[in-house]
C-alpha cells in the first residue's frame, strides 16, 4: 500500500508582479515628498491577475519563495557556465598559431 502525497503540507507559491501604482517601488510622490503606495501596503507586489494585496505574513513567505527560487537559477546558471568553460576556451582564437590563427596544441 502506497503513501498518499500529503499536498497540503507545503506552501503553494503565488505569482506576483509589481503594483501598477507605483511601479513595484512600494513609494508614490506625494506634493512634497514621497508617500508609502496604498495600493500595495508599501511592498511594491501584487498577485498576478487578481491586483490582490497580500498580508504582510503571507508577502514575506512568497517573497522568501521567489529568492529561494531565483537563488537556485543563479546556481544552475554558474554550474551551466563552468561546465563550458574549458570548452568554450578551447573553441575560442586565442591567435598563438601561425599568421594569429588559432592554436589549440594538438
């Protein structure tokens, strides 16, 4: 007999984009000086479609989701690049050959 996947038990992720109003900078200019956005409490996001705000309790865990996500892109990003490195070095004119062709030693 299998375990059933337990789905509630995980965060879902929502889908945020930037508040029209201020551009996803959480400040407005006001006459004299900058106010904080009402529209988005002050966060610069919004659910995606809906223009819904979040609460402050809900905006901190979708905004640590999004970094956590973005932050395992940037390591597969640099894990992509130092892979290729060596070939890409390799494939390169490095201009040590004859007449600054290139030249790989083989």
């Amino acid at each position: 007999m299998k375990k059933a996947k337990a789905h509630g038990f995980r965060k879902a992720q929502i889908e945020l984009e930037h508040c029209l109003t201020c551009r996803g900078k959480a400040v407005v200019q006001g006459v004299f000086h900058e106010l904080v956005c009402i529209d988005c409490n002050g966060s610069g996001w919004v659910m995606a479609g809906s223009r819904l705000v979040l609460s402050t309790d809900e905006l901190v865990t979708q905004l640590s989701l999004k970094l956590q996500q973005a932050q395992r892109e940037i390591v597969m990003l640099k894990q992509g690049s130092l892979k290729s490195g060596s070939s890409a070095y390799y494939q390169q004119n490095n201009r040590r050959g004859a007449g600054g062709s290139n030249y790989t030693g083989d």
